[in-house]
C-alpha cells in the first residue's frame, strides 16, 4: 500500500507561517509522500515561494507540487520553482517523477492544467486568434500531461493538477465560473492512462470527490474544501479514501 497525503490552495505568505506546521510534522507517521495541487503562494512573489519553502520543506517525506493560477501572478513563476527545488522539492509542469515507496513504484505526473469547461458547456477553438489561443493553451497542457501518465510504468500512477478535469467535484461553486475552473480536455488526459488517483485543488468551495468517465477517482484538495492540513489517500488498496487523516 501507498499513502498519499495531499493538499492544494495552501497560499503561503508571512502570515501563514506554522499554520500546517504542526500537522506536517506528523507526516513520516502517516503517509509516504506529500502532494500538493497549486496555489502554493498568494500572489506568486519570490518572498512568497521563500514563505512556501519554510512552512513545507524538510517534512521527512517526498514533496511534489505543481504551481497554480496564483503562483503566475507576479510572473515569477520560474524563480518561484526555483526556490521550491531548492528546498528538495519536485515541480512539476507536464512531466512527470518517480519515487520509490515500500518496494512499489508511484508515478506521479503533474501539470497546473488550465480552463475552458466541459461537455456540454466548452470553449471551442473558433473564431477569434484570442479564443483559439485560449482553448490552445488548455489543449497543450492537456497534451503533456495525457502523454506524461502514458509514459510511466509503475505500480501506482496519481494525476496533480490544480484546475480540475471533472465538474463533479466543483459543485458548490457557481455554475458560470465552472470554465474557468477547469476543463474536461484534463479529464481526457487522465483516463488515457492507468491512473489509479487525480488530485487537484482550485475550487475553494467545491466539493472533494468526484470521478472521470473512465473511472478514476478524482479529489478536490483545496484546504478550504479538506478543511485540514491534507488528506491522505491510499494506492493500491481497496479503497482509495480508507484512511483519511484527522489532522
Ligand atoms: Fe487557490
């Protein structure tokens, strides 16, 4: 079995310093990795990332993250990993790590996805250069991430996202920012491969569980949906939602 404790929409700043501290040092205690889903900072600043690294580095297991819509803000973004890499953590942005965890493989590939909506209610690649550049944009990430997942082979294999690739699991939000919240381009991606488990995070009031139309279990992360420093989820067991943390 493999623990996953995930989280997403953590927004570190100054003034969020020892917030998920205390929860974090439980960690080596009940899960063997840290996923986080984007919105790692408020505004996207270096001194931000700096913040995000104190409050989430040396936690005694591995950390993944991918950035989110927030962490673009001050267009910072590559300095912004930088700083999060330095402190031992693996960004990702279409691509994808493996890390060994009790004699099994977990892939973990990520991307901070992008909007455009699902079936039924999408953005299409028509008309205005602006349109298709913005259903572009979701169709390239969507692109890398599918191609990202299908190029692992391992025992257990998690899609990180910060947009959401179901709508299922925005219920709670207003229905007419659903496109802006994600995309069902992502959900595609997920189910071109084994994915045993998609985390993401982006809708604050949305709800925490949700399924692709293949079939894999999708999970909204945000701190404000969780309502606690993460969840943990388990890989190959019965059931993915078994051993929630009460952290
Ligand atoms: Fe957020």
């Amino acid at each position: 079995m493999i623990r996953i404790a995930a989280v997403g929409d953590v927004h570190v700043d100054k003034d969020v310093l020892g917030r998920y501290r205390p929860a974090l040092e439980q960690l080596p205690g009940v899960a063997d990795a840290l996923l986080i889903a984007g919105d790692l900072t408020r505004h996207g600043t270096v001194e931000e990332a700096k913040c995000m690294a104190t409050e989430f580095g040396d936690v005694g297991v591995p950390v993944v993250v991918v950035l989110g819509n927030h962490d673009h803000q001050s267009d910072q973004q590559d300095a912004l990993s930088e700083v999060l890499r330095d402190a031992g953590m693996t960004v990702l942005e279409g691509d994808a790590t493996v890390l060994e965890i009790n004699g099994h493989r977990l892939g973990i590939a990520g991307a901070k996805g992008f909007g455009g909506g699902f079936a039924g209610a999408c953005a299409s690649s028509f008309g205005e250069r602006e349109m298709k550049n913005f259903v572009g944009t979701t169709e390239a990430i969507a692109e890398r991430l599918g191609a990202a997942l299908r190029g692992l082979d391992c025992d257990a294999l998690v899609a990180l996202t910060h947009y959401a690739p179901v709508p299922e699991t925005l219920v709670g939000e207003p229905l007419e920012i659903y496109p802006f919240l994600g995309s069902y381009l992502l959900g595609q991606a997920i189910d071109s491969a084994p994915t045993a488990l998609a985390l993401h995070g982006h809708a604050h009031h949305g709800s925490e569980r949700g399924r692709t139309p293949g079939g894999v279990p999708v999970r909204n992360v945000a701190h404000p949906v969780i309502k606690q420093a993460y969840n943990v989820y388990q890989l190959l067991s019965e059931d993915v939602d078994a051993n929630l943390a009460t952290v």
